[in-house]
C-alpha cells in the first residue's frame, strides 16, 4: 500500500459517524447493507449517509453492488487488510508484537478514610 493510500483510508476513518458506519460494515460480513438499513440502524439522514459513504467508497474500504434498483454495501475486506498490513510494515517495523499494547498492571490505591481500589493501568503510565 502507498503512503497516499494510508492518508485516504485513515482520513475516511477519523471521523466518528463513518468509523461507526465501517465498524457496522464489518461485522455485517458479506452480507452487507442497503442504504435503508444504514439509516434506521445510524438514525441519520439520508443526504448525511450518502455523504460518509462517498468517503469511504472514495478511500476503497467498502465496495457498491447495484443489484436491480437497490444498493447493498460491503466492507472491502482486502484494503482492510492492507491498511493493517501497512500500519503493521510502517509503524511497527514489520514486528506485529512491537505493536502489543503495554501489558496492565494491577495498581492499588489508598483513598484517605477509605477503603483500598485496584484498577488496571498501562505499564509507565503516569496520573
């Protein structure tokens, strides 16, 4: 994958509305969905589903198929895969288990006049 390619999908993702679309998507599986089905589940409005559609159709996350008069909506699960694949290669140095989140420590907090938390944190995080 190039480095413009990257920018288009990221862009197309960073944004609330379409990142929520994409993640619907995803799960759909080759299933998809039509534009209806998209704004009931979203409770948005047309004109505003057309529009982060055309973003992500732009990046190639997800693919149209017209079938007769009615439009069903896949993930396109291979630039999916680059994208990963990209982030992993570039930001990773090709090492996916550089790219692990930071193991969770159990931390226990006293609380003056009150009782011991322990919460999880993010190893070297700081409050």
């Amino acid at each position: 994958m190039e480095i413009q390619t990257a920018v288009t999908s990221l862009g197309a993702l960073a944004q609330k509305s379409r990142l929520a679309i994409f993640r619907f998507m995803v799960e759909r599986g080759q299933a998809g969905a039509t534009p209806g089905e998209l704004v009931q589940h979203f409770d948005i409005s047309p004109s505003a589903l057309s529009f982060h559609l055309k973003a992500l159709l732009h990046a190639g996350l997800i693919n149209a198929e017209q079938v007769s008069r009615s439009i069903t909506y896949r993930t396109n699960y291979d630039a999916m895969q680059g994208l990963i694949d990209y982030l992993t290669e570039n930001c990773c140095g090709g090492d996916p288990s550089k790219c692990a989140p930071a193991k969770k420590k159990a931390v226990t907090t006293v609380r003056p006049g009150g009782p011991r938390l322990s919460h999880s944190r993010s190893s070297g995080a700081k409050k």
